[in-house]
C-alpha cells in the first residue's frame, strides 16, 4: 500500500512537507534540542507522531519503500497541484549519506518543484551535490561560522557582520502576517543568507 508521505503546510508554511521525529532523527542538535519547536507538535498530535516515526523507520529499514511513496506522491504533485513547494523536514534532519542521495535523485526528478530545508549536518554529511541542484535550497544552521538562529540581539548583531536577512516570519512588526512560500521567499532563494530569532 502507497502511503503519503508529504503533508499539506500550515497557517505559516505555503508548502508540502516531509519529516522525521525531532531530536532522534537528529544527528547534530545539541544547539537545539532543549528548545526544539517541532517536539510539541511531535507530542501533541498521534497522527503526526505516527507518519514522522513511519517515515524514519523506512529512512532505517526500507529505503526503496520510501523513495517509492514519495515519487509517486511528487509525481501527482508535479502534474496536478498548483503548490509546487516541498520543504523537506518540518522535523528532523539529513539521516544519512544513502538518505540525502535519495533525495537527490528525487530533486533531479523534479525540475518544476521547489524544494528547500534545512540542516545542521553539513559538516557530518555530504549535502554539496543536493545543494547543488538548482531548484533545492538547502540551508545550513551557520553564516560565518556563527548559528544561524538565536535571540534577536545575536542575529541582529550577526545580520550586520554577515548581511544576512533575518527571517521575517520571526521578527518584526508584520511576521505573524508572513507566509513562508506565499509572501517570503527567502529560503528559497540560493543567493540569500537567513538568520532566525529562536522561539
């Protein structure tokens, strides 16, 4: 039986979303763990909990599996949706090596998505080739080697070093306003630097 695997996004994200269950998924999040966004909803929801721990158990133990349900599901949405943005990793992160080639073999496959991310193992695992890719953004957690998230006296201080932008979804006047694939793009965007105020 084919299962979804990519969720429709909320309120703040305009996209499809994959994910695995935060902080064991995670091979690099000592900066984060205590205060880890995506743990709540993990907690919270059994039908997300469910699908994130399915996903990660694949990532583990049948990875052709895995890859089969999300290209059929890509396929669809590349022939049929008018939302053709993939956030790979509401929750969790790049696995392994033999998980992030999957994904770039998916990326190259669909050339008319836009996939972006995040991570924090770039230094653990080789995201170059994925990256690479013209319609993936995959952002990694330092500019300047500095985290690149934080209070708002760190990224304002680090925006200055680095003209970084700094997330407006996470700061200013207007960001409960902001839609994350609707009315920001920056994550998508290969040429921009982005900072967060952590929440």
């Amino acid at each position: 039986m084919n299962k979804k695997r990519l969720t429709r996004g909320n309120i703040k994200v305009k996209a499809w979303m994959f994910s695995l269950p935060p902080i064991k998924s995670c091979l690099n999040c000592s900066s984060c763990a205590s205060a880890c966004y995506a743990l709540k909803s993990y907690r919270q929801y059994p039908s997300a909990k469910a699908l994130w721990d399915g996903n990660f158990n694949l990532v583990k133990n049948d990875m052709f599996k895995l890859y089969d349900d999300l290209d059929r599901q890509l396929h669809n949405i590349s022939k049929r949706s008018k939302l053709k943005i993939v956030r790979i990793h509401q929750s969790g992160d790049f696995y392994n090596q033999t998980y992030v080639n999957m994904w770039f073999d998916l990326v190259s496959k669909y050339p008319n998505i836009k996939f972006y991310g995040y991570t924090k193992v770039d230094k653990l695992l080789d995201i170059s080739k994925l990256n690479s890719l013209t319609n993936c953004n995959i952002i990694t957690s330092y500019v300047n080697d500095k985290l690149n998230f934080g209070s708002i006296d760190y990224v304002s201080e680090l925006s200055k070093d680095s003209n970084a932008i700094i997330c407006p979804a996470t700061y200013g006047d207007n960001k409960g306003d902001v839609k994350c694939g609707l009315t920001c793009f920056h994550c998508m965007n290969k040429d921009s630097k982005v900072l967060f105020v952590q929440h």
